[in-house]
C-alpha cells in the first residue's frame, strides 16, 4: 500500500503536469457538474478557495454562483487560532493578501469574517480521495480541525463539505482516522461522487 507521503508527492506532481489549457477544461467541466445538482441549486453561502499548487480550480464555479446571486467566501487562517480557518466574503476584483503559506486570503476585517457554521457549502481541495467520502488533504489538517465540531452532532446538518479534485486523484481506499471529518461529496471534472441523496 502506497505511504500517504508518497501519495501526496506523485498525485501532486500529475496535477501540476496539466497544461493550462487543461487546468482550465477541467475546472470547467467540474463546475458544469457541481452547478446542476440540488445542493448547488439551493445553497446561497458557498466556500471556495484560491487554487494552489495545480488544485483544480474553483473559479468558475464561483462565476457561475455569482451570476446566480450566490455569496462566494475564501478561507482565512486565525490569528490567535493558527490552526483554524474562518471564512470571509470574496467578490472579483476584491483585494487580496498572502498568508503565512504564501496563499491568497482576503483582506477583510476580522469582524467581518464568519464561521464554517453559517455557510452551506464548503468546498475543499485535497490530494486524494476514495469514493466513500475520505480524503487526503495537503497534512495540515486545517479543514479537519474547523469542522471537527460536526463530529459531535448526531444529526446532518450545514455545512455540506465537498472535495473538488481531478478524476486521476481518486485512490481505492484511505483509511479513516478518527479526527478526520468525511466529505458529503466529490466533484471532478466528469462525475459526483455522492455520499447522500440530497446532492
């Protein structure tokens, strides 16, 4: 069985192998995928994030909630919380600063930022995924930790989270920790791959 840091390092290295032209069809075509379905229908606080390191890009998906009147976010690292993420309101042409990792952010006030509880959508990157809703993310377990309160509910309830990745990054199986918080579904660029029947 193939080490999670191997996994990491060759699935990283095919998604940065894309042409641009590839990176843009496919980001397409997944937005094309998400934007049909019901929760994307009904959902009208959706997160993103700023592709890096050849993540599939989640921009026309937010062009399409846009024009639908959707209310896009972007993740943001906490201050005296490093380890946790807070979401603010993103729109096109809204100023933008790095983090300590050197990826976009907006740069909003910090009263203005909201919980992963007032959203309906979280849309995560990864690096793998199996068709039972686990993931491998970039080792940071910053998605992990936010949303680890969903852990101790005993009912379904908002935020849905949902991995967007490549087809190519769908693995057979990845073990599930017991911190790890599964996704409800994946989007690639030719199917969903769903978790529960309201998607």
């Amino acid at each position: 069985m193939t080490s999670r840091p191997a996994l990491r390092q060759d699935l990283r290295q095919q998604r940065r192998a894309l042409s641009p032209a590839e990176h843009r069809q496919r980001a397409e075509q997944l937005a094309r995928q998400f934007s049909v379905t019901r929760l994307f229908r009904a959902s009208r606080h959706i997160a993103c994030y700023i592709a890096n390191d050849g993540e599939i890009d989640p921009l026309a998906l937010m062009q399409r909630a846009w024009a639908l009147g959707k209310t896009c976010y972007l993740p943001v690292l906490h201050g005296i919380r490093p380890q946790r993420l807070w979401f603010a309101a993103y729109r096109p042409g809204d100023d933008l600063v790095y983090n300590r990792f050197g990826i976009a952010e907006p740069n909003s006030p910090r009263r203005e930022w909201v919980h992963a509880r007032c959203l309906d959508i979280i849309c995560t990157p990864l690096v793998a995924f199996d068709a039972q809703g686990n993931r491998i993310g970039m080792g940071g377990g910053f998605y992990d930790r936010t949303l680890a309160f969903m852990q101790r509910r005993r009912s379904w309830r908002r935020p849905h989270m949902i991995g967007l990745a490549y087809e190519f990054q769908k693995v057979d199986i990845i073990a599930h920790r017991p911190w790890d918080v599964p996704l409800q579904a994946v989007v690639t660029e030719q199917r969903v791959y769903r978790q529960h029947e309201m998607l």
